[in-house]
C-alpha cells in the first residue's frame, strides 16, 4: 500500500503499552488479537489493531519509519502477518455454540504455558485445532473437532496388523487428557502412539460441554447434538476440510512455519 500508487491511504495502528499484567500477558501469549507484540521495539510496546485508522499518503509523507520486526527475520514477518490477518478474518461462531468450544480454549490456554507438565509439552506439539460443523445456522449441529499435529510427532504408517493390542479410543470413554498425555510422552510403539493421538483427539472433543450457568440454557443445550474428533497431520489435513472448518481460536499453538 505504502508504494502502489493506485493506494491512495495507508492504514495506521497505534503503539500502546501495557500496563495490566494479564492483558499484556494475554498479548505475549497471542490470546487476545487486538495486541500484536514488536519483538524490536524498545519500549515493548504492542499495536493496537482496534484503533486502526486511514491517513491519506500525502499527510505522513517523510515521518519517520522505525522497524518494529527483522526484514530477514521469515518467521517474525509471518508472524505479524498472520496476527494482523487473524484480526480481521476471525471466524463469529454463533452465540449459542461457544460456550460449547469454551472449555477446549480454557484447557489449551490453562496448559500451554507449562511446559514441565505431560498436557503442557503435548500442545506444543499440535500445530493448530479447527471445527467444522455440518451446519452452522441450524441447530443442532454436529461438531467436528479437527486435531492437527505437527507432523514430526506422529509416525506417518503403522500397521495396525503387527499385533498392536490398544483399540482406538472411539470404542471407550475418554479419558482424562493430562493421562493420555503422559501415556504419549511415554510410549515407544508407533502403533500405540497413532491410537494416543487418537485418543488425545477424543479427550479434547469430549471437553465440549457448556459449564455453568450455560449449561442450564435451552438455547445452548440445543445448538449441538455430538461433537465428533478427527486426527491429521499438518502434512496431510486436506483443502477441502480447510474449506470447511474455522480455526479454533487458540492459534498460539505453535509457531508459525516461515515461508
């Protein structure tokens, strides 16, 4: 926009800073989409993007222009990109639907700074979480909670023929997800590692259930029917699922891939 000629404005965010301790902790973790940190601004300061504003070029022609990010730096500039993006393509699910994805995002967002836990070193190791609904203007829906895991962490064939004993997690209840973690971490077999993915999938759809008040809501109980899970790769998640499911907003889960 800066260079082309047929931009007649450039859109402009402030600098802000942040005093609140969990507000700025929210906007280093990338949780709130509002605040986009500059790793090379010195006051470390965030850009507001809720204050976005139009200028028209020829009334900042020759400010000055200070790097917030390393221009050689691939990963810090697809960073900043695909935050300023997820700001404005962030998918609304429908009112009566969140409180049922509520407690997904609460659990990812309660472990993934803690590293030293089983949970904690498994979600750095999921490259993002999407849903998928047959339907999202009519209710009840049936939700499909897509797991995609950083393909290095998942072997990517297994013979389930080679006399593996553990049965995938669909044909029993789920268990808790910091025991399933543990088991990940633990196992040794690559067959018994696919059917923990598997069951790690399960255990995060099994989460989907609206706590508190929402659960007593009509409104609520009767957006959603089942919540399905489905496990990938981030090598083998196809197009046309992409296409039609929406990014579970939990995107810190791992860094971005540099181009």
């Amino acid at each position: 926009d800066v260079v082309l000629s047929k931009r007649e404005n450039i859109l402009v965010a402030p600098l802000v800073e942040l005093d609140n301790a969990e507000t700025k902790r929210s906007a280093l973790n990338r949780e709130n989409p509002r605040y986009v940190p500059l790793p090379l601004d010195g006051k470390g300061r965030f850009v507001d993007l809720n204050q976005i504003t139009a200028y028209a070029k020829e009334d900042i022609a020759g400010a000055v222009a200070a790097p917030g990010i390393e221009a050689k730096d691939d990963a810090a500039v697809r960073a900043f990109g695909l935050a300023v993006g997820r700001w404005f393509g962030r998918f609304a699910f429908p009112d009566e639907v969140q409180p049922w994805l509520a407690p997904i995002q609460k659990q990812i967002r309660d472990k993934y700074e803690s590293p030293k836990s089983a949970l904690g070193q498994v979600l750095h190791r999921v490259a993002e979480i999407r849903v998928e609904a047959d339907s999202w203007a009519d209710a009840p829906r049936t939700l499909t909670v897509h797991v995609i895991v950083v393909a290095g962490w998942m072997p990517v064939v297994i013979d389930l023929d080679a006399g593996s004993t553990v049965e995938p997690s669909t044909s029993r209840q789920a268990r808790p997800l910091a025991e399933v973690a543990t088991d990940l971490l633990l196992s040794k077999d690559d067959n018994r590692t696919v059917v923990l993915w598997d069951e790690f999938a399960w255990s995060l759809a099994a989460l989907c259930t609206p706590k508190g008040r929402q659960a007593d809501d009509q409104t609520v109980k009767g957006a959603v029917a089942t919540v399905e899970a489905m496990l990938w790769t981030d090598e083998d998640f196809p197009l046309v699922r992409y296409r039609k499911s929406e990014q579970l907003d939990v995107d810190f889960l791992s860094d971005p891939t540099p181009l």
